[in-house]
C-alpha cells in the first residue's frame, strides 16, 4: 500500500469554480456562511454548511442538516456544476495570498499509515466534531474538505511538481478573501508515478490541518470494513507553509486589578509600555492589552533558558511559555479547552482585533503571541505529543469544493 495514491476528484466543470469554490466549513460561523451564500446558488457552503438553507434556529447537528447536505451535493453533480474526472490524477494546487505562494498537489492519503501514525497528528479532537465529519461524509458518501498535509522539504517533489504548472491552470480563482486558487491536472503516467515513489520514500507527512477530517475517515473506513481505505488531502512543502499567530483573549482578569496583574505578570517578565500594538519577534516575547494600553512582555532570560533545557518540544511553544507563565498561575484558567473565560483570536484578524476585544470591554486583557513554526509542529508530532489546544493557524485556507473524493 503506498503513502498515497491518485484519484478521481470531483470538481468544478470548466468556467464554475468561482461560482463553487468556498471556504472552509469551520472557519466561519452560520450567519456568516449564509451571508458568504446569498446570491450564490451553487457555492460549496451549500453542501459543506448546509444549516444556511435550512431555519437559522436549526441545530447544526441536526439530521436535517446532513441530509440537505446530500441533496444539494447530487444537485451539484446532476446539474454538472461538478463533474467527475474519468480517470485517476494528482492535481497541482496552488495558494497566493499577500506575499506568500504555496504550490503542493491535491491527493488521497493513506488510512492505515494514519492509523500507524506514518500521517502524524499534533492535536487532540472533540468527539462531538469528529461525529460531525463522519456524519458528514456518510450522508454525501464522499470527502469534500481535505486535510493539509505537510512534507519535509524534498527538492525532488518540488521539481515534479513544479513541471506541472507551467501550463494554464484549469482553474484559476480570486475568492472573496483575497486568496488566489490554482489548480492543474497531473494526468502524465510517468509523473503520477514519480510522484507516487517520492512521497513513499518519505519517512512521514504531518497533518498540518484537518485532524477531525482525518479521524472521521477512519472511522468511515472502519464502519465499512476498508483496510486500504484513503482520505482527501493536499500535500505542501514545509518551507513554503505559513502559520499566523494564534491568540488568547481573557473575559476577566480572576479578581485582579490591572496593576495587581502587571505586578504578579512582572514576577515572571520583563514588562514595557508601548505606544501602539506589539508583535513580538521571538518565542518568549508577547504583546499584552490591558487597561487601555499595550505591553510588550519579554520571559526573564532563566526562566526561557529552563524551558530551552527540559528538551520537550512543547515546553518550548510560544503557547505553551504563555499558559505556563501568565495564563494558568495568574488569570486561573488551567483547562483552555473547556474554561469558558478563556477566548482565541486567529492571526488572520489582525492585532487590531485584540485592541478591539479589550476597548469593548468584551475582553479584559488580550496576549498576542509569536505563531508556532512548522519545525516546531513536526517536533511536537515526532516526538507522538500534543499541542495546547489553538496552537496553529495556517494561511492561506485550502478551498472546499476544489477537489471532493468520492467514495466507492
């Protein structure tokens, strides 16, 4: 069995991915995505949100949710908005956004070397959202979002790869975002076959993004006794992946004043008022909003030093120096997955964002962090950890409705 393999997707009929291609299902909230909708009857938000067509009071977990789902997907492929290729690919896949380009290529990954954890995993999932994409998969009998891989850097993919998009894209899509999508046919024998062996010589893929996708379609697989069974993915090149900041917002500061909080934070951190918003350059650095103002807050160099030696890879994350210095000693939130006072604010916002949460008084403090590195991620994988809940955010976002798997 190998790491991965080619398929055949279903996607936009020539001319109507701008119509299809939307973003994915669990970035925007229902009101958002009926908002993304309106006006656009074949928009991929249709199958992969389907609550926007259905009463705005509805559970999204509801029956009927999933079963307008599947509907509107076979409207899809009746009416020929999406159509099948006729024989097994790779596709090239292409991500500009601002300064940043991604080219990787569209695949159907392994189940059992994801069950083998040769596709490494670095976060926990819920099990009300993994019932959530089985259900999902089950009702339209395919897989329509893909997991975003990611590959150590490999000359030899890239080169192949890059061989391949050197003719006009069949799809060529600026969404309403921004972000441009790009995607060619790798149909040539000797290229699927090339890249098929170079992605086997590897000695693991990373789930980047997409764990829930990813367990669902092992439990899909399993209910239907498939021991060779694959899932959708996109496989990107580690140096070319971009992770954003990901931040954390407090509702309350725990009984605290402001300056009992700069006091107890100053304990721990070298603290310095800043006139406007802070991004911090390096791991132990974090720009904090309190009190109408900005700080810029610098680990005391014994205290990074002690993480740096511990040797764990997630000691040494800028989420975890965060949690472990301010967020659970001070502010007495210790379980970020489940305390409700406790809010994250993805990079993609903005520190002004931050700014906002806390002037509103929605928030009471707000901490931007330096994002995660990749090397960071695979460490954390390798080494069979778990990241702190909220650790990555990937920009750009694969589109749904590119590439769906159907499952025969």
């Amino acid at each position: 069995m190998t790491l991965i393999k080619p398929f055949r997707a279903l996607r936009p009929a020539p001319g109507r991915a701008a119509d299809v291609l939307a973003p994915p299902y669990d970035v925007l909230s229902a009101a958002e995505a009926r908002e993304r909708a309106q006006g656009k009857p074949w928009s991929f938000l249709h199958v992969s949100k389907a609550e926007i067509d259905l009463d705005p009071q509805i559970d999204p977990y509801d029956g009927a949710v999933y079963a307008k789902s599947a509907e509107n997907f076979r409207r899809m492929i009746e009416a020929r908005v999406l159509v099948r290729d006729d024989r097994p690919c790779y596709y090239a896949y292409r991500l500009t956004w601002r300064d940043r380009v991604e080219t990787g290529f569209a695949a159907v990954a392994s189940i059992a070397a994801y069950a083998e954890n040769r596709i490494r995993r670095h976060e926990l999932t819920t099990l009300a959202k993994e019932d959530d994409r089985v259900r999902q998969i089950e009702a339209v009998a395919a897989q329509t979002g893909p997991v975003m891989l990611a590959y150590r850097e490999t000359p030899g993919i890239d080169a192949l790869v890059a061989g391949a998009v050197v003719e006009r894209p069949a799809v060529d899509v600026v969404a309403d975002d921004g972000v441009r999508h790009e995607l060619w046919m790798i149909d040539d024998e000797a290229t699927i076959a090339a890249l098929t062996g170079a992605v086997d010589a590897l000695p693991a893929l990373y789930i980047a993004d997409g764990h829930h996708r990813s367990a669902a379609a092992l439990r899909v697989a399993e209910a239907r006794g498939e021991k060779d069974g694959y899932f959708l993915a996109v496989l990107l090149p580690q140096q070319q992946m971009t992770i954003l900041d990901y931040n954390r917002a407090l509702r309350d500061l725990n009984g605290l004043t402001p300056e009992e909080v700069i006091r107890e934070i100053g304990r721990r951190y070298a603290i310095e008022p800043s006139d406007g918003p802070v991004r911090p350059a390096r791991a132990d650095e974090v720009g904090m909003v309190l009190g109408g103002r900005w700080f810029r807050l610098a680990l005391k160099p014994e205290i990074a030093a002690e993480a740096a030696r511990s040797g764990d890879p997630v000691a040494r994350l800028p989420v975890t120096l965060l949690a472990e210095n301010v967020i659970e000693p001070i502010f007495g939130v210790s379980d970020p997955r489940r305390d409700k006072r406790i809010d994250f604010v993805g990079g993609g916002r903005g520190l002004g964002e931050l700014e906002r949460l806390v002037s509103s008084g929605a928030m009471a403090a707000a901490f931007a962090l330096y994002p995660t590195e990749m090397r960071d991620l695979m460490a954390v994988a390798d080494a069979g950890a778990i990241m702190p809940p909220k650790s990555t955010w990937f920009e750009p976002k694969l589109a749904d409705g590119m590439v769906s798997h159907i499952l025969d």
